[in-house]
C-alpha cells in the first residue's frame, strides 16, 4: 500500500511538471543586431523566457537588416516567418500586408503609448497607422574631435546654429586644425550619404517625398532640394569634404584626419567607454528649421493564430517597457523611445558625465520620418549615387537631382 501511495505521488510531480510545459506558448523571434546590440537583445529575451512559465522563446540573429528583409520576405510567403521580428523597416512587412494587430493593442493601459515620442511613432507607421513597436531608434549626429578643435582655435561653447555657420567654422578647422601633418585631412564628412542629406532637405522645407493616398512620389527635386544640393558641392568644391571617400569617413575621424562626423548616434555609447578618444558632439546644424531623419528598427509581430499573437504582444510590451528599452538604449547607443526613460537614474547619469548622451537624446524631439514605402531603400542608394555625381562635378545639382527623382519614379510605377 505505502508502495502504491508513493507510486501515485510520484506520478502526481511528474504531471505536475509536464503539465506547464504542455501548456506552453512557443515564441520563435529573430533580429538583425549582432555585436553588443544583439548580446543585449539576447540577454533580455532570455531573462523574459527564464521569468515567463507560460512562454518558451527560441530566438536566432537573421542577418544585417538587408538579409533579414529578404529572410522574412521568403517567410511570409512560405508561411514559415517567426513570431516576432526585430528589423529595419518593419512596417513594409506588417502595414503593406494589412496587418495591423499592434495598432488594436497599444491602447493598453499598461503600455502608456503616450509616453512614446510622436517622431519615433511616425517610424513605426504604413499608410499613417501604427503597425510597428519602435525600439533601437537611431539619428544622426554631428561629433567634432576635440584636440583638432583646439589647435584651430575654435570653441564648442556657442556651437554653430546653422549649416552657413558649420561651413565657416568647419573650413577654419580644415585650415588650421591638422593635428597629424596628413595630407589626408579634413574638416567634415559623413558616413550614411542619404541619412544626412534627407535631414538636410527636410530641414530646408523640402518634404522628400509626396503621398497622395496610397500613392507615393519623389520630391526632391525643387528648389529647396537643389539648395541643399548645392551647399553640399559646395563643401566638397572648398575641399571641406573630400569627394567620394564616405566609406572611410569614420576611420578617418577615428585617426584624427577629421575634424567633423556626421555619423549614427549609436557611436555615442561605443566611443564613450574610451576614454582615449577626445570627442563630443553639437546639435544638428540647420537650414530653415532644426530637425533630423530616424532610423534604426522596430519591432513587428507576425504570429498566425490569436494565442500566439497574444503572446507575442506581452513580449513585445516587455522589450518596450521604459526600464528594459532604456536599458538597451545605454547599452547600445540607441537611444530611448519614451519620454519617462530619461527619468531613470541611469539615463540621468549617462548625460551629466558624457555630454554627447545628452545632445543625442536631445534630437528625439526634432526627430522625423517619412511613411514607408516599398522603395525606401531604392531611394537611399539612388540618392546616395546622385550625390557622388554632383560631388565629382559630373552633372549640376539641378540636372542630377531630376534625373534621381525621374530613376525613382520608374521604380514605384514598377
């Protein structure tokens, strides 16, 4: 009988303990971070299966944005896409297919979308309507070396305003500021050609693109569009930028040959934890008024049945949390999505003792995005192949910027 009894007990636990696991959800998530940016991801995705009894999550890195794009493209159409992604341009995957499940739930008390900046929600929209959670939010940022500074005689406490300022004090710099004796230096470039010059047309009036319902058009090509153009030859016709060498921009910097970066604000966390490196960093210059293009990713949600998507939405909520998203923020130089994450005293500690937190978080509220469309990234690589032209004198800002929004044209009329 006591032999029975401990049989049945015996029984009773390993019921019990197969019981939850029956019961359980599988999350199968994929992100295209790798670096500290996908060991952060990791981190918490794994504290979130280790504390969830209901939810086991089997994740992977699906490549650079541009292979995860084409991964979850191939997916979708398999019936085969992961439950929740971590991607560029997610709403191109979400919107365009009409799913828009997110949208039905960030109006849960618990997740406070308010709290959220307009300009970041803009990045996470197909067609105006929300279809995206935004997390590793980026912007560009103008980072100066400070030495090279310091020889020209230039001071960053009345950092310029305006792009016509930036010029004169960037050519000072290209004079004066050569630290290095090298023949290879100077006084500003930029590593994502077509990340900057969109901030720059929209700072100038020019709105990039035009929507009309459904249908989207190039707008680059005004008036405004070709004053940008024109201030940009204008740096490289001074022998401000060097023509062409964007790819190298960065190495250079980091070498001391240049004076002013534009570059992705998730630099900021990296160069910070040297202490070698005698950087910082000035609010964006301006045309007519301040403002810089986002970029970065998001989070979306492709689940097939109501359960798994349930589910999905509570880690998405948990990722997007002011604690955890603002703690992968710090990490990884992304910056926070949500006005209450620089309440936390580890935000507050980031900006009092490295000033270029506090210029990077500052941008969020003059931060921007166009609504998504399918050529987004066609637009990137036409614009970036436009400006090569006008940099090496080929063709006129006027002539080259026509012919760019005539190439795009052709590509959204398929």
């Amino acid at each position: 009988m006591k032999r029975m009894v401990l049989v049945f007990a015996a029984l009773l636990v390993l019921f019990a303990g197969l019981l939850p696991a029956s019961a359980q959800t599988k999350l199968k998530v994929w992100y295209a971070v790798s670096g500290d940016s996908g060991e952060a991801f990791k981190a918490m995705l794994e504290k979130y299966d280790a504390m969830t009894e209901d939810v086991t999550i089997e994740y992977s890195y699906s490549g650079n944005y541009a292979d995860t794009a084409t991964k979850v493209s191939a997916a979708l159409i398999s019936n085969t896409a992961p439950d929740v992604a971590l991607m560029a341009a997610g709403p191109l995957y979400t919107g365009a297919r009409n799913d828009y499940f997110i949208e039905t739930k960030i109006n849960d008390p618990d997740f406070m979308k308010d709290d959220i900046y307009p300009g970041v929600w803009d990045y996470a929209k197909y067609n105006g309507r929300i279809c995206a959670i935004p997390y590793g939010i980026s912007t560009p940022v103008m980072f100066y070396n400070k030495t090279i500074l310091e020889k020209a005689g230039i001071s960053m406490k009345n950092p310029p305003k305006t792009w016509t300022e930036f010029y004169q004090i960037a050519k000072t710099a290209q004079a004066k500021g050569n630290i290095s004796g090298s023949s290879d230096f100077w006084g500003f470039d930029v590593t994502d050609v077509a990340w900057l010059f969109k901030t720059m047309l929209y700072q100038n009036g020019n709105p990039i693109i035009k929507v009309n319902g459904a249908k989207v058009a190039p707008a680059f090509s005004d008036e405004k569009a070709i004053e940008v153009a024109a201030f940009w030859k204008k740096l490289t016709d001074e022998k401000i930028m060097a023509i062409g060498q964007h790819a190298n921009a960065e190495k250079k910097f980091l070498s001391g040959n240049l004076a002013f970066l534009v570059a992705s604000s998730t630099r900021v966390s990296r160069w910070a934890k040297d202490p070698t490196l005698q950087f910082g960093a000035i609010p964006m210059p301006y045309f007519q008024k301040p403002s810089v293009a986002l970029g970065g990713n998001v989070l979306v949600i492709f689940g097939k049945d109501q359960k798994t998507r349930e589910a999905a939405w509570k880690l998405v909520k948990y990722l997007a949390s002011k604690e955890n998203q603002t703690s992968y923020a710090l990490k990884t130089g992304y910056l926070p999505i949500r006005k209450s994450g620089l309440t936390l005293p580890e935000a507050k500690e980031a900006i009092s003792t490295n000033q270029m937190y506090a210029v990077a978080f500052d941008q969020l509220d003059i931060s921007w995005s166009y609504w998504h469309f399918e050529q987004m990234g066609t637009m990137d690589q036409i614009l970036a192949k436009i400006i090569d032209i006008i940099e090496r004198n080929v063709q006129d800002p006027k002539t080259a910027l026509n012919k760019a929004a005539a190439e795009l044209q052709a590509e959204i009329d398929g």
